[in-house]
C-alpha cells in the first residue's frame, strides 16, 4: 500500500495552479497484547428462567435444539460469531452452524439474551445418530 500526499498551490487570481504528488513510505507497526477475558460457553437451556450452564451433559435425538450460552462477562464485547461448528469426530460429519461471514444456517439461531450472555441455538440433524460417537462443537 502506498500513501500519497497531494498538495495543491492555487495562486492569487486562481491563474494557475500546481499539484505535486509527494509519495510516502508505508510503515509496519508490531504490538503485542493480552487479551483478558472472562469468556465462557456452555450447553444451557435458555428457556430456564436463570441461564445456567447444565450440570452434566444432556441426552438428545434428532432434531432436539441444543443451545449454547456463551458468557462475554464484563471486559469483553461480542460483536458476531463466525466458523461455529458442529462436527462428529468418529463418523467425519459436520454440519456449519454459523459460517465465515456471521450467517446462521437455515435451523440455527444467535440471540442476545441480556448485557453480557448470548445463545446460539441449533437442531441435531439426524446424521448425528447414524454413530455413537460424541458430538463436539
């Protein structure tokens, strides 16, 4: 990338003017941070009237919606989720929940449940139970 500086000189009566470009070396700056959060995501059930993560994981059949709570606490800002998926390690299945660019997938929702807490919603598709394997996200 190259930045150009253009300086224009109008002389008195606008008779003429001149333009120069004056080109610019870019500059390259490095930083290191740490990022402190208190970010957490868990299998909840949002319908509850207290959002709390679920004790032990729960049984579900095809077409159950499984919902994640994912908790930005307080020095943190969730702004969008991207690439959430659900895989199937020991069947090779996936299934995209939300995609590179933010969208959610036709059975998938994201909602901001208060100031801090937001839950991703989605369905287990029947290929999931093909396999006895775990699901992961």
């Amino acid at each position: 990338m190259v930045k150009l500086g253009i300086t224009i000189d109008l002389a008195v009566g606008f008779d003429s003017a001149t333009v120069s470009n004056e080109e610019e070396a870019t500059s390259k700056q490095t930083e290191d941070a740490e990022l402190v959060s208190d970010l957490n995501a868990c299998e909840c059930d949002s319908s509850s009237a207290t959002l709390t993560c679920n004790a032990s994981p729960t049984t579900y059949t095809q077409n159950d919606v499984l919902d994640i709570c994912v908790d930005d606490g307080d020095q943190a800002v969730i702004t969008s989720f991207r690439d959430v998926t659900l895989s199937q390690p020991g069947s090779g299945i996936t299934t995209e929940t939300i995609d590179d660019a933010g969208a959610t997938n036709a059975i998938s929702t994201v909602a901001r449940l208060d100031k801090f807490i937001f839950v991703i919603s989605t369905r287990f598709i029947s290929a999931f139970f093909v396999d006895s394997t775990a699901v992961q996200l």
